[in-house]
C-alpha cells in the first residue's frame, strides 16, 4: 500500500495531516461512545425528556488546538513506552 504513511521511527514529531487523523479518530471515538451510552440509557428508560432534549439541543464541541496537544503529549508518551524494535 504505498499511500500508507508510517510514523517516523526516530522520533520526528507528527506533520499537521497526522494530526488532524488522530484528533478526528478521537473524536469520532468519543462521539461512538457517546451514543453507544445513550441509546443504552434510552431503552432502559434512565432518562427524562427534558434530558433528551437538552442533549439534543447541546451543540457538539469542536476539536481544539488544545485536544491535539493533548493527543500528541499521549502518543508521545506511548512511544516512549514501546520497546525499541531495531
């Protein structure tokens, strides 16, 4: 697959496409789990209208210069953790 990137094994930081990648990854993530949660508390009968309509209502939260810094900090991290492979 040769439009498949690798992460740069020296330890080079991300390029802007990457990161755009990860934090939407992670947002997607959170948003699956988000629902996944909801539609459990929705069949269970755990949450009123006036809740529903609150979450409904609520605007999605864009991602921020912030949440790709943290999402950096943690692959770095991550990284550093991995046993040396050469």
């Amino acid at each position: 697959m040769a439009d498949v990137r690798s992460m740069d094994r020296q330890g080079r930081r991300m390029d802007a496409r990457d990161r755009l990648i990860v934090a939407l990854y992670a947002q997607l993530k959170a948003e699956r789990e988000t629902r996944e949660t909801l539609e459990w508390a929705i069949r269970n009968g755990a949450i009123s209208q006036e809740v529903l309509e609150a979450i409904a209502a609520d605007p999605v939260p864009v991602v921020t210069s912030e949440d790709i810094a943290s999402l950096e900090k943690i692959i770095a991290l991550d990284e550093r953790r991995k046993p040396n492979r050469n």
